[in-house]
C-alpha cells in the first residue's frame, strides 16, 4: 500500500461539482484563510468524479465551508457515509485487530482479475506525500474505490497500515474513525468490481459492509452531470484515435509481413525445383541400384545353397565335436578329483607359502625374489622336505654353532678393530682387503641381504638357514657373505661381488667400496 491517511469525519466536507481546469492547488487557495494559511488539513481528489474529499482544520471550520458554499455543491462527510443498521460494532482493542485481520484475510482471498498485474502499472490515481503548505494530498481513482463500514472506533491510520499494507490489492486508503469507516482504493476497478461483487461473503466472515464510492461521491446537478459526460466523451475520443493508430501499425505490419510471405514463396518454389531435380537424379541412381541389387541377390542365392552345405558339414562337426566334450568332462571330473587329493595334501606346504609371500611383500625387492621363487615352486617343494630332515639333523648342533657364532662375533669385532687383518680358526691369516669388503657391505646393506645371497649363488634354503641362525639383517648378511666365499672358494672374488651389487642397482654401496678402498685390486680372491 503506497500511503493511507487518518481523516476527522467531522471536519471533512465532500465537495462536487468541481470544473475539469480545477486541481488541488485551487482547492487550496479557495479555502486559504484570512490570515494566509491554507484552510486544508488533508486532502483527496477524484478527477472522474469532478469531487473532492476535503478534511479542515475544525468541525467549526466544516461547518462554515457547508453554510457558504455557493458556486460548489458541498455535503459534509456523515452525510454521504452509508449507515448499516445491521453492522455491529464490536467493542475493545481485540475486536480491533480482529476486524483488521479478517478484513486483511477477505481481501487475500479474493480471486485475481486476469490481467491485475498490467492494469496495476496503468492506473492513473497519484499521490503527493506533502504539498503545498504541507498539506497531504492523495489523488484517486475513484471507479477503483469503496466505502467500507462497520469498522471499531479504536481503528486508526497505523493499524489499518500493519494489516491492509500487506495486501496485495490495496493502493491507498483513507480511515474515519468516528465513524468506523474507511475509504480504499484498489490498484484497478476490476478490484474494486470484484470486492463489491462479494458483499454478502465479506459481512459474513468480517460482520463489514461496502459501497461504491462512485454512487455516493457523485454530485448531483445536471451541470456536472454534463461535464462528467463530456470528460467521458473526450476519453472515448481518446480510446478511438488510440485505436485508429493501432490498426494503421496493425496494417503496416501485415504490409511488411505480406513482402516476407512473397519473399518466402520465391524462395520455397526455388527450392521445390531444385528438390524435383535431385529426386529424378535419385530415380536414376535407383534403377541402377536395383539392378546392381538383382545381381547380388542371385549371388546370395548361390551363396546361401553353398552355405547350407557348409551348415551340414558344421553340425556333423558339432556332433563330434559334443561326443569329445562329453568326454573332456569326464576327464575333467577325474582331474578334478585328483586336484582335490593334491590340494588336501598340499595344505601345509600353502600355509609355509602364505607366511613367505606376507613377509616378502614388506618390501619391492622381496615381491620381485618371491616371483622368481614361484617359477621353481615344485622343485622348491622337493627340497623343502628334504631341508626338513637336514634340520632335525641339524636341531641337534644348533648348540654348539650359537657358541661358535658368539666366538666368531668376538673375533669379528676384535678383527675390525686390527688394522693387519683377521686369523682364520685354522690358524692362517685372512685376506684383510676381503675382509674389509665384508665388514663394508655388512654396515651398508641389510634388507636387501638376501637378495645378495641369491645372487652370489645360494639357494633359499641357504638363506632360511642363516636367517634362522642369525638375531639380525647385519649377522646375516656377514654370515651369507662367509657362506658363499666357503664354497666358491677361488671364484669367490672381489669382482664377482661388485658385479653382484651392481645387478640388484645398489650404487650407492659399489660407489662407496670404490671410493673407500681405492688401493686393493678388485680381482683379489676372497679366500686368500
């Protein structure tokens, strides 16, 4: 709601008759005082109507303005107000809020004229917040207003704000609270036709009555009768030149759609010449392709004869070929059986394999040892049994070789501590470039040790064994590196065992032996 006034019924005068060249500013000065101060508190026009709802300073004030006027017709406000005897009043705020509230529910609830929201933007009604001398000015459509009664005493201008403001449909309003009544204008007269349509429903759900502004506004002498015709005539003058200007576009556009029609047709009979041409050009390759298609049907039919005979032969074949399958079955279920037998058996030795792969997939250089196990995995099987029987033989001297490990590794650590080289158990002196080769090796390479025993020739039973008999990767791999130089005896060389660190792509090692041990030979055997 774009603005709503609260107007003293008894101050307000209704006055018509007013001339088409009469607007707010001349109202103003009609009613200026002697003293220069406009006599108008508020004030709403309806231009239609040729009326003005005027609001004075004082009931005084009304009363003088209803004794002079001489060349107006003027009616004091009470009297034009429609009086409902059946309209109850009901008492208190509470009856305030709610009146307000189903007046607000009614109007939510009435249905929507087909184009509202378009006649909405042409409505003609204006407002001025604040004219001259501060005097609030509303302009109204007065075929889109109605006369609501019957609303509480208490109402004012805010209440009726907080409630009707929602309204969609409402567009200004003026409110009466003496007289418990309200003036509303709608966005258009559809609104307004559409409320007053609906009388009967709005006093039964909000106890309301309504009028149409128009019957009770308008002035009653032939005089203004005969301006608000002519004003009536000069809009139907208006409405028919308008319409005049609509069919001459209207012409123009069927003119100009005429030209494109033409432009169309030309361009369609252009195009249905050319369509005819390419369609006997199709005919003509058509033929061609039936006769082409004649030829290829009777090699079809000399083929199908041929593929018949090759369809006998194939189901001969099938035959065969089914008795063989047949067969094939029941060989497979024997096989089958006999895989049962070997699974059943091979249990255990699964079990051995599946604690090998989980221990080997800790890193990249196991995973790729275990592939190359699983090729050898039948052989390996062979000599797993055979291992077992080796260490329950040698279950026995497992004693005696963690004392002799103990002493080894007391010499070991009294060798790397002698620069002149190590003592073999018999007695002669072992080559201290190989030694310290070892001793190398043994500090720099740990889990790729075995790796390293394989590749120098040692079998992965070699390597279980000194795993077994070993507490950690750097014992294992000084005794893996004893192991292979014990039996390769003179093959055993320095050389073999850089190429061996260079094949597992351990540089790092091979760089440092060279740059550490610069002096010895590399063909130096390890077993001198």
């Amino acid at each position: 709601m774009e603005a709503e006034l609260e107007m003293e019924a008894d101050a307000c005068v209704v006055v018509s008759g007013l001339p088409d060249g009469v607007n707010s500013w001349a109202l103003r000065e009609h009613f200026r005082t002697g003293n220069g101060d406009s006599g108008i508190k508020q004030l709403v026009t309806f231009p239609k109507l040729g009326t003005a709802l005027v609001e004075v300073l004082t009931p005084e004030d009304a009363a003088d303005v209803l004794a002079n006027g001489a060349h107006v017709q003027v009616r004091a406000l009470r009297s034009v107000i429609p009086k409902h005897e059946d309209v109850t009043i009901q008492p208190g705020l509470t009856g305030v809020w709610t009146v307000i509230g189903d007046l607000w529910t009614f109007l939510e609830s009435l249905p929507r004229p087909r184009d509202h929201v378009e006649q909405k933007l042409e409505s003609g009604a204006s407002w001025e917040s604040m004219g001259i001398d501060d005097v609030a000015d509303l302009g109204m459509d007065a075929d889109a207003c109605v006369v609501v009664s019957g609303l509480p005493g208490y109402v004012n201008n805010y209440m009726f704000h907080i409630w009707i403001s929602q309204a969609e449909c409402i567009r200004q309003a003026a409110v009466f609270p003496a007289t418990g009544t309200a003036l509303m204008e709608f966005f258009t007269p559809e609104w307004a036709d559409n409320f007053l349509a609906h009388q009967n429903r709005l006093f039964e759900e909000t106890g309301l009555r309504a009028k149409n502004l128009t019957h009770l506004f308008s002035p009653n002498d032939n005089a203004t009768t005969s301006q608000r015709q002519l004003s009536q005539l000069k809009q139907q003058l208006e409405s028919a030149k308008q319409n005049l200007r609509n069919k001459e576009q209207q012409l123009q556009s069927m003119l100009t759609e005429n030209e494109r029609l033409k432009t169309v047709h030309l361009r369609e009979k252009t195009h249905l010449k050319n369509e005819l041409t390419r369609e006997k050009q199709a005919k003509g390759c058509a033929l061609n392709q039936c006769q082409r298609l004649e030829q290829g049907n009777m090699h079809l039919t000399s083929q199908i004869e041929d593929d018949k005979k090759e369809i006998e032969r194939l189901k001969k074949r099938i035959a065969s070929a089914s008795n063989e399958i047949s067969r094939s079955r029941e060989m497979l279920t024997s096989n089958e059986q006999q895989l049962q037998r070997v699974t059943t058996e091979n249990e255990g030795l699964m079990t051995t394999l599946r604690r090998e792969e989980e221990a080997k997939r800790s890193s990249f250089a196991l995973r790729r040892k275990l592939e190359e196990e699983n090729v050898h995995l039948n052989n390996q099987a062979e000599a797993y049994k055979r291992e077992n029987k080796r260490l329950k033989t040698q279950a026995e001297a497992d004693k005696t070789e963690k004392e002799r490990l103990k002493e080894q590794i007391s010499i070991l650590y009294e060798m790397s501590r002698d620069p002149r080289g190590v003592v073999n158990r018999d007695g002669t002196e072992e080559d201290t470039d190989a030694r310290r080769h070892f001793h190398f090796i043994k500090e720099n390479v740990t889990a790729e040790w075995k790796d390293l025993a394989v590749k120098l020739g040692l079998s992965w039973a070699d390597v279980t064994n000194i795993e077994g008999r070993n507490r950690d990767d750097k014992s294992r791999c000084w005794d893996a590196l004893q192991e292979w130089r014990k039996r390769k005896g003179e093959e055993a060389t320095i050389d073999v065992l850089m190429e061996a660190l260079e094949d597992l792509e351990l540089t790092s090692v091979v760089d440092g032996l060279k740059t550490k041990y610069q002096g010895p030979k590399l063909s130096t055997h390890c077993s001198e």
